[in-house]
C-alpha cells in the first residue's frame, strides 16, 4: 500500500525547483526492494545518488543511506559482488555494520 504513495512523492518532488528527490527516491527503493522489484528498486537509487552527488541541499547521512540501500539491494538480490561494492563505500565506523 506503501509503493503508490511514495512513488508519487517521488514523482512530485522530481518536479520541485528543489526537491529532495534523493530522499523520495531512496525511500521508494527500499520499499520496491521489501517487494523483490529489484530493476526499479535499482534505478530509483541510481537516481536517488545522482541528486546526491549533484546537489549539496541534503545532510551528511542521506548519500550515506543510499549506500545502503545499495548493499541492501545487491545483497536481496543475490548480486554479492555488487553488495560488496557498496559496502567498501560506507565509513568505516558503519562498514562493521
């Protein structure tokens, strides 16, 4: 019941001058991940990093989330390759996690 709300969210804030899409598009990746929707799971987070790295409106942990939700990603998917990829991305203090 979650996806269509937050893939909506998402879309609107893809549309605002300065929409945290990042944050709409990393939060709609972890939901299509919880339903094994795994492609658009990954192409929500491609997103959601590209905002990310191309803007500076968002805080120190949010492209540290996706990161996550990468790791997270890869390693529901059974893609432990691409798991570990992200994992060496995350701090140290986390990648013990």
């Amino acid at each position: 019941a979650a996806e269509p709300l937050a893939r909506d969210l998402a879309e609107r804030m893809k549309t605002m001058p300065h929409g945290d899409h990042g944050v709409s598009s990393s939060l709609l990746a972890a939901i299509l991940i919880d339903e094994k929707r795994y492609a658009e799971a990954e192409r929500e987070l491609d997103a959601a990093y590209a905002a990310f790295t191309q803007g500076s409106h968002h805080s120190e942990d949010e492209p540290t989330d996706v990161v996550r939700g990468y790791v997270d990603l890869y390693t529901a998917w059974h893609k432990p390759d691409l798991a570990q990829h992200w994992r060496e991305r995350l701090p140290a203090r986390l990648n013990a996690e």
